[in-house]
C-alpha cells in the first residue's frame, strides 16, 4: 500500500518571530530558569491578565514549575545575549544560572531578575500535559517595566546578530537532539490517549 504521508511545508513557521522570554521558578531554595518562545499573553481583560507558557517536561524549570505552581516571565532586551546564552544552552541542575545576577524574591516566592525590560510573576490556574511539554495558564499576579524609550525586546531575529558562532552551534545542535527525544514523547502520549 503506497504511504500517503505528505510532509507539510512548515517553511512559513520558520519565518515566524517570537519575542525572547526567560522563565524562571523556584520550589525552597532551588531555583532555575530558561530561555522560551512559548510564551503568550492569553487575556485581553486588564483586571484579569494571564500567560500561557510551554514548558519541556525533562527541563528542570518545568519541574520547578510544575512543583511551585508560579513562574516569573521576563522580556530581555535586544542587546542581552549574555542572558539568551547562559539561560538557553545550560540546564539548571548543573549550574546556578542566577550567580552574579541581581535578583529578588517577588510575591509567590519566585525569583525575579532585575536587569530586564519587563516581567510578569504568575500563579498556575491551569495546567495541560501534551506529552513532551507541559502547557501552564499563569494568571498575573505583580509585574514591572524597565525600559527606556530605546529599548526593544529580543526576538528571534536578533538571535544569530547577536550571539558567537559556537553559541549558535550549541543552540542548533540541542534543538536537534531535543527535537528527537520530544518526537519520542509525543508519540508516547499519543499512544497512550488510544
Ligand atoms: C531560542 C530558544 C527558545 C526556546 N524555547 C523554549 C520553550 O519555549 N520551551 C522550552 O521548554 N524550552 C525552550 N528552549 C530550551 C531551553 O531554554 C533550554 O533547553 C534550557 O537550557 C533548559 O534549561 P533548564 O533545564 O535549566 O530548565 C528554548 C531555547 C532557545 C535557545
């Protein structure tokens, strides 16, 4: 029987742009955080904001997540690869990511960095699990603007203008490997909805 199996043409959604954002979480005195795009305002009531963040279930700020029901969200500027680097490319049991960062401890308890454009502290409302991630609905609890008027979030253009060729290496190279253990995982989860 022939296999009728087309590949789509996902060509359109590499051209897409998505704001850089860090999302960090602490249970006690453990704390982590990580570089995401899946990060996305998901209220349009002023008195009612919400984040939908998703989170890679083997990554250790999702187990954070997943163990405090909060995270903080920030928005870095187009300039702070340094940030993009040591949030993205690391994972945060190996290393304290936050060492000689400013940061300070916001309202549920979840570690607030500083030197941002803008943050958002969040309490989990609502979880989904989609077999290689887990999808949070954070309801927006305290938040906070640095900017000035020249500054700009980092988006996923200014990746490669802004970061060393090996860095950018690393980043291909984990997405590649991440991509594998997550086709895993997502078949898994489909499986087991059968
Ligand atoms: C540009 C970029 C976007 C990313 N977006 C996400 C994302 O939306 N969700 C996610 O779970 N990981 C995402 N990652 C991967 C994590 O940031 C990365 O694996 C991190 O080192 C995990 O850290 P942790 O184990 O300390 O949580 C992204 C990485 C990069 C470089």
């Amino acid at each position: 029987m022939p296999n009728k199996f087309k590949q789509p043409d996902l060509s359109s959604l590499a051209k897409l742009t998505s704001p850089i954002w860090i999302v960090t979480s602490a249970v006690g005195d453990r704390r982590g955080g990580l570089v995401a795009t899946m990060v996305v305002s998901a209220s349009i009531v002023e008195t009612a904001p919400r984040l939908l963040i998703g989170l890679a279930k083997r990554h250790a700020t999702e187990q954070l997540v997943s163990r405090s029901l909060a995270f903080a969200a920030h928005l870095i500027t187009a300039d702070q690869a340094d940030l993009l680097a040591r949030f993205g490319t690391t994972s945060s049991r190996d290393t304290d990511k936050f060492s000689g960062l400013e940061c300070r401890t916001g309202v549920t308890g979840m570690p607030i960095l500083e030197d941002v454009l803008a943050w958002f502290e969040c309490r989990v409302e609502q979880t989904m699990d989609t077999g290689d991630r887990t999808v949070y609905l954070g309801a927006v609890v305290a938040a906070g603007t640095n900017s000035n008027p020249n500054d700009r979030p980092m988006t996923t253009v200014d990746i490669p203008h802004q970061l060393p060729t090996e860095v950018l290496t690393l980043m291909k190279t984990q997405r590649a490997a991440d991509a594998i253990v997550d086709a895993k995982s997502i078949a898994d989860w489909r499986r087991s909805l059968r």
